[in-house]
C-alpha cells in the first residue's frame, strides 16, 4: 500500500487553534463550531473490522479527516487527525482482561476478577507489549508511516480510573466494594491511574504528528480529555472518595482536565467542576437541567483548593500570568440544528461560560446557512 497523505493547509489549522485557543482562555467571542457531518459516508467496516485489518482502518479515519478537512476549508474549528481506535479496554486488556469481539459491535470488557481480595495479586503491566495497549502503538506507528506525518494522530480512547477499575474488577463488585473494601478500591485505583499516565506519555511519543492529549476530535490548547462515565451512577461523596482523587493526579500531570460522561450526572456536576485544573466538561442538557450545568460551570474553581488550568503549568510555573486564569468553565456540546444552537449559546452568554459547539448537519453547506442564522440570532 503507498502512502497516503493529505494537503492540510497550515494556516488554516493555525486559525482553527487560534480560535479555539481563545474560547479555552476565556479571551475569544465565548463560543466556537465544528461540524458534525453526516456526508459523505464513511466506509461500512465494523469496528471489530477496523481492529483486525490496518488498511480498512486507515481508510475509515482518512475519510473522517477529508470530512474536517472540507469543513476546516468552509471556516469551521474542524481540525483533521485520526484515531486508533481499540474499544474501551484497552488498558484493563493489558491487566489480563479478555475482549469479547461481536460482529457490528464495539468489542466488550470481560472482567478479571470479581473478589475485591484479588486486588492484592494484581500486577502492573508492561504496557509496550500487553493486551491491546500494545497494538494501539503499534496502529500508532502503521498511521505515522502511512501518512508520513501529515495527519495529526489522536490518543485511543481514554477512560477514567474508575471506568477502567470497573471493567477489571466486576462492576457490580467495585460499587459494593465501595462500601465494604474501600482499601482495595483506592489500591486498584493507584494502579490503573499510573498505567494510564505512562501509556498516554507513550501514546504521544510515538505519533509523529500528535494531534493532543484526547480521543475527541475537538483540538485543546493544553489539559487532557478523560470520560468517566461512572459518574452517573455514584454519589458526590463516593466521587470526592474514589474519583476526584486520581482525576487531578491526571490533570496534573497534563496540565488540566476535560470531563465527558453519557447520559445524566447532575450529581456531580459540581463535584466535577471543582477539580484541581478543571477546564471543561460535555454534560447533555437532554439529561441534566442546563441551569444546574450553568451553575456548576459558574462555581469552577470557587473552593479554596481549586486550581486552574493554563499552559504554563506545564512548564512548572506555580501561578499563571496575570490575566490569564479563567473565572468560569468551558462547556462543550452537541447540537441537532440551528434551534437548539442557538438556546445553547444564549444559555452560555447568560451564564457567562465559554461553549465550543458540535453542530450536526448532513452537508457543509447546511452547516454554513446554520452559522449564519446562529450568528444572526445571537448577535456574533
């Protein structure tokens, strides 16, 4: 196969950083779009396809990347860049964790244990050579070749310690364990929290062209993107006990955090909001009342531990220049047309947080007329 590579224009992508960069910082016009198009098609293979064929992998993810490419080129924050993608497990797979492979489904997790006791003989793996860690890195390194470097390459996706700790120890188990070997919980939590940092740190080692620390094609400044879907269905306090934890172990160690969770976590939408680096989190308003998301993202960074995200944190800086600590949260989310966008960046103008605005259309040029009428409606 010869390599294929794209043509994406340099200053278009710095425009698109720029503008999101700004909306991240607090500094821009307070909201940003991407298209999510449904044209044209992407190739018919099954993840499980995609998984075990490179080729038919790579052509998926190429056409995706076209698809931002043309919405890049019509003035959208689309940036182009694939993804290894490998299901959920990837981690938990090195651990020893079996994947169960069904036709047109996304591969399943089958737990590896199911006695909080077995904790305790868990050993952290060699990630470079174990389960399906290994052949991300090694999917990472066939679309650096293929590519020759010219497509950004995103990370597999990340899951947060608690959603991976699920999938090793039986899920049911962990929440019960919660109650009655809350130890174990915390030890399985240590390690799977290090395994994550380390194979993220490998991740972007070994891209030629790395897109940034996410799974989502939503490109950030600095800070890590995790989903941490276990948030919907454990209390604040178990969240600040089990969760808050390991998340800003992993927010300081990429210099901020972006949360996503499915469905409703209203919950714990403060809880979330007030991690150490917080930046953003992807709450659906389908689920959870938008004013209790305004309020959350309102609250960030009120509590007298709070830390904020910016750059310099990388670079071992103690505060962040004067001017450039955000006083609000970022809210990334989806809309199904001009109606609902434009309820949503009024929502966030009201509130007075940042919205980076996934807009789902059926071609660019319905994306175009929707931007116009959102500008139109709201003003800029």
């Amino acid at each position: 196969m010869a390599p294929t590579t794209m043509d994406i224009p340099d200053d278009l992508v710095a425009r698109a950083r720029r503008d999101l960069a700004d909306v991240w910082e607090g500094t821009g016009s307070g909201h940003v779009i991407l298209l999510a198009l449904e044209e044209p098609a992407l190739p018919d293979y099954s993840v499980d396809e995609r998984m075990e064929d490179p080729e038919k992998d790579l052509e998926y993810e190429l056409t995706s990347a076209r698809r931002d490419l043309v919405c890049l080129r019509a003035g959208f924050c689309n940036i182009p860049s694939i993804w290894p993608y490998m299901g959920v497990g990837v981690i938990p797979s090195a651990y020893g964790c079996k994947i169960k492979t069904i036709p047109g489904e996304d591969p399943w997790t089958l737990p590896l244990i199911t006695d909080p006791d077995d904790v305790y003989e868990l050993q952290e793996p060699d990630l470079a050579v174990s389960g399906l860690a290994a052949r991300v890195l090694q999917r990472i390194d066939y679309f650096s070749e293929e590519t020759c470097g010219t497509v950004a390459i995103r990370l597999t996706d990340v899951q947060s310690p608690m959603d991976m700790a699920t999938q090793i120890l039986k899920y049911e188990e962990l929440l019960l364990a919660m109650y009655t070997a809350p130890d174990a919980v915390h030890l399985l939590l240590d390690m799977v929290t290090r395994s994550l940092i380390k194979f993220v740190r490998m991740q972007a080692e070994r891209a030629v062209n790395f897109f940034g620390y996410t799974h989502v094609n939503l490109w950030r400044p600095w800070g890590i993107y995790v989903s941490d879907d276990v948030a919907a269905v454990v209390s604040p306090g178990h969240y600040r006990e089990f969760m808050k934890g390991p998340n800003e172990l992993i927010s300081r160690a990429f210099g901020g955090i972006s949360i996503h969770c499915c469905r409703g976590y209203e919950q714990n939408l403060m809880e979330i909001a007030n991690l150490e680096g917080f930046m953003s989190f992807d709450a659906d308003s389908s689920f959870n009342d938008i004013d209790a998301i305004g309020r959350a993202l309102t609250s960030a960074g009120n509590s007298p531990e709070a830390v904020f995200a910016y750059p310099g944190r990388l670079r071992g800086e103690e505060r962040p220049p004067e001017g450039s600590r955000r006083s609000r949260g970022l809210w990334h989310a989806w809309a199904e047309g001009p109606d609902e966008a434009i309820l949503k960046v009024r929502t966030a103008r009201r509130w007075g947080f940042g919205l980076i605005l996934s807009l789902k259309c059926g071609r660019v040029a319905d994306g175009v007329e929707a931007a116009r009428e959102i500008a139109r409606a709201t003003g800029g």
